[in-house]
C-alpha cells in the first residue's frame, strides 16, 4: 500500500511539473531512463535567441517542433527527433542530412505552418525562422518559441554554429553541438589539405541553382558571404561570383548571358537540382552561350548529389564539403 501511494504521488507531483510546461502527459520512468530524456528535476536554462529575447525552460525541451528545414535538420541531427516539422515531404527531398522519423508529424508549409496543428501536438518548444511577428504573437500565447538568425553573410559559419548552440541548450544537447562542430572543422581542415594537394587550393568556384518560368531560365548565384560559400572558401576554395548578393543571405540572380563574365579557365561550376528539374542539363542544352563558357566546355560542371541542403547545418554542410573535396580529388 505504502510502495502503491508513494507511486501516486510522484505520478501527480510529474503531472502538475508537465502542466506548468503546457502539457498533461506523465512520464514513465522506465521509458524515460532508457531513452536518456532529461528528468523533471534538471536545471533549469535560460536560451537568448536571435531577437535577443530570453527564453527559460524549467528542464530541456523534448517535444519540439520546428518550422524551418535547417533547424529541423539541427534538431534531429543532436538527437532529438522533433514531434512535428514544416513540410516533412520537402526535406525529405531536400535535406538527406539526417532522417527524420515516421512519427513525425507535418504541421503545414513553411511560410504558413497551420496553428492548430502544431497546438494539438502539445509542444514544449517550436523553433522557426521568420520575423513574422504576427505568427510569433500566436505561437507565444501557448508555448514557448525560439526564432533562430537562419543566415547571417557577414559570417554564416560563426552564425551557423551559434544557431546550433541555441538549439542545443533549450534540448539538453550542448555536449553533441560541441562534438558535432568540431568534426566539422576537422573535416574542413582534412579537405583543404586534400584539395591543396590535388592542386586545387585557390582556384576559383561558382555555385549555383535555377528554376525556369515560361521559356527563361534564371540562375541563383550563391555569392561571397552564402553558407556554402563560407565552406568552400574554408577548403581554400575562391568564389569566382563578384555580381551583386544581399547582405542576408548572399545571394544574387542573373540569366545565362550574366554567367559570361566567368571566364576563369580555373572555374569549376557547381549547382544543386535536388526536386529533380536540372535546367543546367535540361533546360540550356542547345543555349549556344552557355555551351560557350569555358567550364561548360571543359566539362568542370558538377551537379551536387541530390538532398544536400545548402542553408543547413554543420552536417548538411559537411556533405557539400564533401561533395567539393571529391570533385577537386577524385
């Protein structure tokens, strides 16, 4: 009697802990210490996150949504498969990076995730980009949220990490972050070495995607200050775009006439098609301009495998580094 009504007790004691967090399921302590979640006695944590804004969890977030691909790619990637996610579908096309679960749930498009979705999974947590104040406002009346930079072009790979960072304290991951970029750096450092010694270091790049409307094709640039570019540029790499990029993103957009300045005999043109619509070999194949450019006619134009998402996180970015390392070496 006395073993049955000390179990009560800890059970509501949970409950009234779990309800203060916005939610009412209690814990089964046999699961819980097996899959290593985080006990409701941890210390508590306070996150800042890109708006300055200071978020403090009693214990780290478990059941976690997140509404942007490179977020949900750093979540699940530190080991906390999020409960629900923008646009499963899509990144699964897009970010191969890491897998996400069947059970997890879709809550609607990026740009306009569905509230009640996500307000029926009973979150501790969402995590998103926008600086759509209206969608915060709505989100904030019922759990708890973290708004990460996403992409920052005056330093995207200090950005990246400090994204990483923040997800990881509010998920009681810190010890996997720190892991997880240092084997990135490590694999930059090994890559540069690989390059450099298949007389690559220095040379120029260019990376790309494109899309066509009616009979145009244009053609995205991810110039100086892009994600990717930062990695290529750690492997010693130089990006070969000087065209005009915004200052977030370090992106810029021409058509093929604008690729004519790349005339750096050097240049190797790298571009992903990921959703299977490749207007580099599908769309430009008789674009007497494009069969023109030097990397077109020495055939240093490499598509990227496909699902490396090139706004994710440290592990998305190992791929494309791995992805460059292989074309300069293999």
């Amino acid at each position: 009697m006395r073993r049955a009504l000390t179990a009560a007790l800890t059970t509501a004691a949970a409950m009234v802990v779990l309800a203060a967090c916005g939610t009412t399921e209690a814990p089964v302590p046999e699961q819980a210490a097996a899959s290593g979640s985080p006990s409701a006695t941890a210390t508590p944590v306070t996150v800042t996150d890109s708006r300055g804004k200071q978020v403090t969890f009693e214990r780290p977030a478990t059941r976690v949504i997140s509404l942007e691909w490179g977020e949900t790619e750093m979540l699940a990637g530190l080991g906390v498969m999020p409960v629900g996610a923008a646009d499963v579908k899509g990144y699964a096309t897009w970010d191969t990076a890491v897998k996400l679960d069947s059970s997890v749930k879709d809550v609607g498009d990026r740009q306009e995730p569905s509230i009640d979705s996500i307000s029926a999974l009973q979150p501790d947590l969402v995590l998103m980009e926008s600086d759509d104040a209206g969608l915060i406002d709505q989100l904030e009346k019922f759990v708890p949220v973290l708004v990460a930079k996403g992409s920052d072009a005056g330093d995207n790979l200090k950005r990246m990490r400090d994204d990483l960072n923040m997800i990881a304290s509010a998920v009681g991951k810190t010890d996997v972050a720190t892991k997880q970029i240092a084997d990135f750096e490590a694999a930059l450092a090994a890559g540069k070495q690989q390059i450099e010694a298949a007389g690559g270091g220095g040379k120029p790049f260019v990376m790309a995607d494109g899309w066509k409307q009616g009979s145009t094709i244009s053609v995205r640039l991810f110039g100086k200050g892009a994600l990717v570019s930062d990695v290529a540029e750690q492997l010693g790499l130089k990006n070969g775009w000087s065209g005009k990029v915004d200052k977030d993103w370090g992106l810029g957009t021409t058509d093929v006439e604008g690729l004519s300045v790349l005339k750096d005999p050097d240049l190797r043109f790298f571009y992903s098609a990921s959703d299977g619509v490749d207007v580099f070999t599908d769309g430009l194949q008789d674009n007497a301009i494009w069969k023109s450019l030097p990397f077109v006619e020495k055939k240093q134009v490499v598509k990227l495998p496909d699902g490396i998402w090139t706004f994710g996180g440290p592990l998305s970015c190992r791929q494309f580094a791995d992805a460059l390392v292989k074309a300069y070496t293999g």
